[in-house]
C-alpha cells in the first residue's frame, strides 16, 4: 500500500431505524480525525493502546452530533492493515448522517463501493479469492451457501488454485531449462515426466471446474420451474409453496402471462421459484410471449415440476413436452389425485411421478422433500469452497493452455518452446484467481459490486 493514502469514511450498517449505526475510518488520518471530533475523558483517542474502545461524543460544526462508542484498530492490526476506527452510534438516518458528516469534515474523504475490501486485499491480508467470499457471504441465500463462503473466506479454495498454479510452475521451470538444449541432448525420460505432471495439473484443475455447478447453486439459488398446461394448478402449487397468495389463481385459463419468480430456501438450498404461463397454441400476442418466455426459462431449469391434471385426459402435448426435459432435471407431478382419474400415469420410469392434490396442500410437504433430494444430488453433504463463474472462466483458459502444452511436448519433435510460451501463458491467467496477477479493470469489476462500507 501507498504510505500516502487518503483517508477513507462509510456507513457499515444498513439505512433505516436500528439499534446502533457504524461508521468505519480507515487510513493514515484515522487517529487524528478521531481527536478532532471526539471528546471524551482521560487520554485523547490517538494516544490510546490498539483494540481498545471509549465513550464519549462525536463534535460537529453545531454541537454534539452523537453519544457514541469508539473503537481503535492500530495498523497491521485491522481489517484494512491501516489505522482505522469504528465509531458505534445510535441508528437511524439522521444521527448516523451526522457522524459521518464530522469524519469527512475533519479530513476523510467517502469510500467508495468495497473500498475497506480492496485495501485489505491490496494490502496482502487476503486474497482475490478471499474478497470475493466476503461478498458471496453478503449475498448468502442460505445456511449453505453461507457455510460455503466462510470456507472460500478461510483459504480453502486458496489452497486448492494455489497447489494448481505451483504444480504448473514447478514444471514450467523445468521446461524451460531444457530450452539451452537441443532435442539430441534431452533424455525423453524428462520430456515424459513433464507431460505426466503436465497430466497431474489437468485432472487437478478439472477437479475444481467440477465444483461450478455447486457453485452455481449456491450462489445463485437452484432455478425450479413450474410448468404444465394451463390451469392444472401451476398458480395454486407456487402459492403452497411459498405459503403465501403470490400468484393469482381463477378457473379461466391463461391467467398468469408472465413468468413469477420468487426466492425460498428449502433445508438450507436457495431455491428461485418460477411459475409460468401455461402451454398451449394461442392467438393472443401477449399470452404468446408469455410463453416464449416460459420456454427459455425451461432451458435454463436446473429442475422443472411438470404438472399434469389427473382429472382430465392425458394430452399428447404433455407427452412430448416431457420428453424434452432431461430426466434427472424433472419431477412429474399429477394434480388433483382427491378427483376420479382419468389420466394415465406417465410411463417413464427413468423420471419421478407423484400424485398430490393441491386442494387439501397436504402433499406439499411431500413435494418440498422431492425438491431438495433432486436438488441436492448436485451438492455435497457437507458444503465447502466452490468456484464462481469469474473461477470457472479462468480455469477453462488454463486447462486449455496446459492442455496445448500437454500436446505441444508429445509431437515429433517435441515443440518445447511453444509448450512453455503455453504454461507461461497458462500462469497469467490463473494468477488472476487469486490476484497474483491483477489490473485496475479487474479490480473495479469485482468491488464494484460490494456495498459501501465493506
């Protein structure tokens, strides 16, 4: 870090009415802007001992701003590795707007979106990997995805990007040795051991690609779509779900025209639940793109409920929509199973068919369990660090470099040059990971997305 930093401010917690507001102060200037505008008894605030607090008031221009707590984070010993301080004030709007009006009239300056974040990466206290998990921590949906982060937050996805990028380091090294030599002097039995290693780096870099999925999961929630032809009881199934009256629901069908998407969280998963306009031919132009749009959200579905009404004839569209789903991503769900039956079940046997009825809401416990069993085949038992979609792009362009070079090296002759102009290139990028290798752009695109404050 710059020794001359400026000094920066930001409201930690969340607007509104609350118990306490935090504001953090960290930079050079901490300790002396602390002295300008607190007042309390005994020693001032910059000759006091690091991690120790103290009562008193915040000054302003007009008076006492606030009755506060101070805290004093001496650096290396802050979330920041600067001088910081956390000022603890009653919450509301207009107290918390006080405060941080003193701190930046005594000389800080606003902090911008994850800028306490990016100092403490800057500073070597993290990684790249480990500021990216303090924000999917934020973000956390669920009691997983939240397990997850605090995993990827303590080194553990660190460790795994980092025996990548020295294996494929230790063997560029070799590699590159071997350039002084001519291909007659080289004992292919080091040409081989390479490749082998090589080999070794691939299946280690593909053990991390296949936690994206996961990942995905995690983080974004489990997409489930609620699909069937009109009014079979798609509204009615969203509803009991989520155990609210989200969606309207009337015996006329085509009632819902657009997607409705709503968040729950069944044992601990993320789930975004997605009702959607019934299939069928239609003249209406805006029922039309209703189900346009239904059909694009199938595509994306990590898991479709295909409802059916048990009550009526089986279509022969159900049939054939079915048939496009992937078994392992679809539940089939016969409805309205208190009524006489007059459709005939489904013979798929590769696929889960459940008979409910939607009336009594007695089978909805029934169908959250069916949702989580089908959901979590995706996820370990226990959650640990998964890559992102940022990890999962760079880890593609490395295994394709190592690749290349795996390639390069078993030709006759053996291109060696070219194979380690490979893992040369191959380390660039996976440095990026972790922040190794960084550059303003990738920097401002991943704390742009934090709030300010952290």
């Amino acid at each position: 870090m710059n020794p001359d930093t400026d000094t920066i401010a930001a409201v930690a917690t969340a607007p509104g009415e609350s118990a306490i507001a935090i504001i953090r102060v960290s930079g050079p200037a901490s300790l002396p802007i602390a002295d300008r505008i607190f007042s309390c008894e005994g020693t001032p605030a910059s000759q006091r001992a690091s991690n120790s607090f103290v009562h008193g008031r915040i000054l302003s221009k007009d008076g006492v701003a606030d009755e506060v707590i101070l805290l004093i984070y001496r650096a290396p010993h802050s979330y920041t590795r600067e001088d910081s301080i956390e000022i603890q004030g009653h919450g509301g709007s207009i107290a918390t707007k006080r405060i941080l009006r003193s701190v930046l009239d005594a000389g800080a300056r606003p902090a911008e979106p994850g800028e306490f974040t990016k100092r403490a990466f800057l500073s070597g206290r993290i990684d790249l990997l480990q500021a990216e998990a303090v924000l999917d921590l934020i973000r956390a949906r669920s009691d997983r995805a939240a397990t997850a982060a605090l995993e990827q937050l303590s080194g553990r996805l660190s460790d795994s990007f980092g025996k990548a990028y020295d294996e494929i380091i230790s063997t560029a090294a070799d590699l590159e040795a071997t350039l002084d030599f001519s291909e007659d002097e080289l004992p292919p039995t080091l040409l081989n051991g390479v490749v082998r290693r090589l080999q070794q780096g691939e299946q280690h870099l593909q053990d991390l690609l296949d936690t994206w999925d996961e990942g995905h999961l995690l983080r974004e929630g489990a997409l489930v779509v609620i699909s069937g032809k009109p009014n079979v009881g798609k509204s009615t199934l969203l509803n009991a779900l989520l155990g609210i009256d989200r969606a309207i629901v009337t015996p006329m069908p085509g009632t819902t025209r657009d997607t409705i998407e709503e968040l729950l969280v069944i044992d601990g998963l993320s789930v975004r639940l997605v009702d959607t306009a019934g299939l069928r031919d239609t003249d209406c132009e805006i029922e039309g793109e209703g189900i346009r749009r239904t059909r694009s959200a199938l595509e994306k579905a990590d898991l479709v409920l295909y409802l059916i009404d048990g009550s009526q004839t089986l279509d022969p569209v159900d049939i054939e929509q079915i048939k496009t789903i992937p078994p392992e991503k679809s539940v089939i769900l016969v409805n309205k199973s208190d009524l006489p039956k007059k459709a005939n079940t489904p013979s798929m046997t590769d696929r889960s068919v459940i008979f409910i009825s939607l009336r009594s809401g007695d089978d909805i416990p029934f169908v959250k369990r069916i949702i989580s069993e089908k959901i979590s085949t995706h996820c370990m038992a226990q959650p640990h660090a998964v890559i992102s979609e940022r990890h999962r792009t760079l880890v593609l362009s490395t295994l394709k470099e190592v690749s290349e070079a795996s390639r390069l090296l078993q030709n006759d002759p053996p291109e060696t040059a070219l194979a380690a102009s490979s893992l040369r290139a191959s380390l660039e990028i996976l440095g990026e990971a972790t922040g190794r290798v960084y550059h303003d752009e990738l920097l401002n695109n991943i704390f742009s997305r934090f709030c300010i404050g952290k």
